[in-house]
C-alpha cells in the first residue's frame, strides 16, 4: 500500500522560503517520475513541479527560478525548495506519483494514481 506524508508547511512572510518534503512508504521514488502541486482555495489544484526519471525538473510558470524540485534516492525522499515566496503562492500543497496517464513534463494534464493529504502553505505580504 502506497502512502505519501508531506510535511514542511507552514506561515511565512513575503519573501520567505519553505522546504516542502514528502515521505513515501511502499513507494520508490527513484527513475520514476513524481510531483508537487498545490490548491488554493476556490481554484484547481494545479501542477507546480515535476522530476522525471533521469532527474530533469519541470515548472510551472508561475515558480520556474523560484522552486526547486529534487529527490534522494538514498532516503527515498521527495523536496520541494520554495525561495522567494508570494502571497500567490499560498495553498495546500500535495505530493503525487504514479502517472497513470500523460506526461511528466505536464503534471497538471496528467492523471495521478497516489497523492498525499497535503501540508498548507501560507504567505502573508
């Protein structure tokens, strides 16, 4: 059974960075492709990051230079490096893996077998 637990959330100022994690149990994380993707409230979650299986990293628009997406095989663990935070960018953020279909590069199009309960971020300006 696939089980995914973000942690990192929290409230922060203007500016402000957060380091996003998610913890998966029976799950590998390593040469598969996985993502990060947030809600606000009232509008659709969204794809924020995605990392292939060779490592490469897609962004939204919205956060390229600013997010960072990474992984450690070695602790089977998933990070989302958030710098330089808006107030835009506040909401409940997921982690998710296991495309059942679409393309890495487009996390928001594609479908998503396992997603995590979410760790809410919030920027205040």
């Amino acid at each position: 059974q696939v089980q995914l637990v973000e942690s990192g959330g929290g409230s922060v100022q203007t500016g402000g960075s957060l380091r996003l994690s998610c913890a998966a149990s029976g799950y590998t994380y390593s040469g598969r492709c996985v993502g990060w993707f947030r809600q606000a409230t009232g509008k659709e979650r969204e794809g924020v990051a995605a990392i292939n299986r060779f490592g490469v990293g897609f962004y939204a628009d919205s956060v390229k230079g600013r997010f960072t997406i990474s992984r450690d095989n070695a602790k089977n663990a998933l990070y989302l490096q958030m710098n330089s935070l808006k107030p835009e960018d506040t909401a409940t953020y997921y982690c998710a893996v296991e495309i059942v279909s679409g393309d890495c590069y487009r996390p928001t199009k594609a479908q998503w077998r396992y997603w995590g309960q979410g760790t809410q971020v919030t920027v205040s300006s």
